[in-house]
C-alpha cells in the first residue's frame, strides 16, 4: 500500500442516519488477556527494530452496536517502512475462517498496534479492517509499549475513524477516541494488582511467610515423630499399633519404594505423578495443534 498525496480541501463524513449502516461505538470494553497477548506479540517480533506489531481483534458487539467487546486476538504479519506497508491479508482471512470453522463465536471487531502514534500508514489499516467488519465500523487500540523508571506507560486507547477529504480516501481519515474499560473478574483482580504492583528491591533473602513457615515447621515435627515411632517399632523397644500402622500406611503406601529408603519412594513416587500430569497436557496440545493444522490444509 502506498501513500497519495494529501488534499489541501478539508470535508468530514458524519455518520449516516440511515439505519441500513450502524453509528461508531461509544464504549469499548477488553479483557486483560488481550492486552496480555498484544505485549506478548510485541516483546516476541523477530525484528526489534520494528516501530509496531499488528493484529486482529475478536470479540462481540451489542444489538445497537454502541459497545464492543474485544475478547481474543491473532497476531497478523506486516511489514513497514518509510515508503510503504504491508499487511499479510490472506493469512488474517485464513485465520478467522479456521477459528469460524472451531466454533468459535468472535467475530473480527477492528484490530490493534502496539504504537500509540496515528499516521497515514494507520489510515490504511483500518481502511482494511473496516471492510472486514462491514457494515459495523472498525475500532482501533493502541498500546504505547514505552513503560518510564516513574512506572508511566503501557497505555490502552480506543479509537474509530471517520473520512476526511474532497473525495474520501483510505489514507485521509481523522481518528476519534472512544473510551475503552479493562474488564475482569473477582478471580483475575490478585493477579492484575501483582502486575502493576511496583516491583521490590531486590533482597539476597527474603523472609519466608510466617503461615508457611509455621505449617512446614508442624509437618516436620510429624515427620520426626512417626519415624521415631516406625523405628523404636523396629528395634523393639515399642509395642506395634495397628491403627497407627494402617494411618502410617495409608499416607506413604500409595508411593511404594523401588529399592530406595527412607523418603526416596516417595520422592519417587510424586515425580512420576507430575511427570504423568505433564505428559498428559502436552499430548492434549499436541492433539489439539495438530486438528487446527488439519483444518487449515484443508482450507488451502
């Protein structure tokens, strides 16, 4: 895409009154696994020189169409220089038709930049997503990824665009604001409040929690005392228990010893447990990976 030289005649396209089209959105609302996804994106581009990563926007609008609901996003490749823009069309048309094909409810809302500055080159952009959204129009978020020593940065701005110009082009366009409110859950608040949490001084040793020093102080004195107990049993000096010996075998039988002693089967035993975990949920992703990959040959 490249640039044409810009009209010295200023004319403004209000919305339309028809109601065949749908006025611009007044409210977006995002959820805070998207904005974690855009810094991810844009901390991952393999050219760090690169001014600004672009992609996607999923979500769902109102009936009247004056709130949107960004819920997911895809990164989509573009490149970018002085010159021109280029934004990777069919892979973004490929990816909404697989997660279409999944069931996946979104639909595309508009698309984002990590770059808070506006330019020409974003004209383009959303020129392309609005006809994707058509007839709602397109929303645009920003993310300024600059974060200052004082902890100033990392800003979220929504933005629509309206046609500017004697004879409306995709490049001459004015960007309006429109607020945007980071939505979560009782659940997500402990986690969101640690990330923006300014970071500690670093200590060479911090003191353990108070709580969880006092339980693992409680669990070792146990420890101690059923394995003084086991071996006086041994020894002969105490007379064996039988309930005491079903409890003891109920809590460390399940992790039998292969040969080891003392707390080696049940180290043993916990390892073999989270490796079978792990080894599960990588065989689910893998699974998972390879049925989306399927679907997309297929749509090739």
């Amino acid at each position: 895409m490249s640039l044409d030289s810009s009209s010295s005649a200023l004319h403004l396209n209000l919305p339309p009154s028809s109601s065949s089209q749908s006025r611009p959105p007044t409210q977006i609302t995002i959820h805070p696994s998207v904005v974690a996804s855009i810094l991810t994106h844009h901390t991952r581009r393999p050219d760090t020189d690169a001014p600004r990563v672009m992609g996607a926007l999923m979500g769902q609008r109102s009936e009247s169409g004056a709130e949107v609901d960004v819920r997911s996003c895809f990164a989509v490749p573009h490149s970018e220089n002085a010159e021109q823009i280029a934004l990777d069309m069919p892979f973004q048309q490929s990816m909404v038709e697989l997660m279409n094909r999944n069931g996946v409810k979104e639909q595309v809302v508009g698309w984002y930049a990590t770059s808070p500055e506006l330019n020409a080159y974003s004209a383009l952009i959303q020129n392309y997503f609005s006809n994707e959204t058509a007839p709602f129009p397109a929303v645009h978020i920003t993310v300024d990824t600059t974060l200052t020593a004082s902890g100033e940065g990392l800003g979220v701005k929504g933005w629509v665009s309206t046609a500017l110009g004697l004879s409306p082009k995709p490049e001459n366009c004015a960007f309006l604001p429109v607020p945007v409110t980071i939505k979560y859950s009782d659940s997500e608040r402990p986690a969101l409040d640690l990330l923006v949490a300014p970071q500690p001084n670093p200590s060479p040793a911090l003191p353990p929690l108070q709580s969880l020093s006092s339980s693992l102080a409680q669990l070792s004195a146990l420890i101690d005392s059923a394995q003084t107990y086991v071996q006086a049993v041994n020894a002969g000096t105490t007379a064996p228990d039988v309930s005491v010996g079903r409890y003891l075998l109920e809590g460390v039988g399940r992790w039998s010893a292969t040969g080891a002693e003392d707390e080696g089967g049940v180290r043993e035993g916990v390892q073999d447990t989270l490796t079978v975990e792990y080894l599960a949920n990588l065989v689910r992703s893998q699974v998972e990976l390879s049925s989306r990959l399927a679907l997309l040959q297929q749509g090739q």
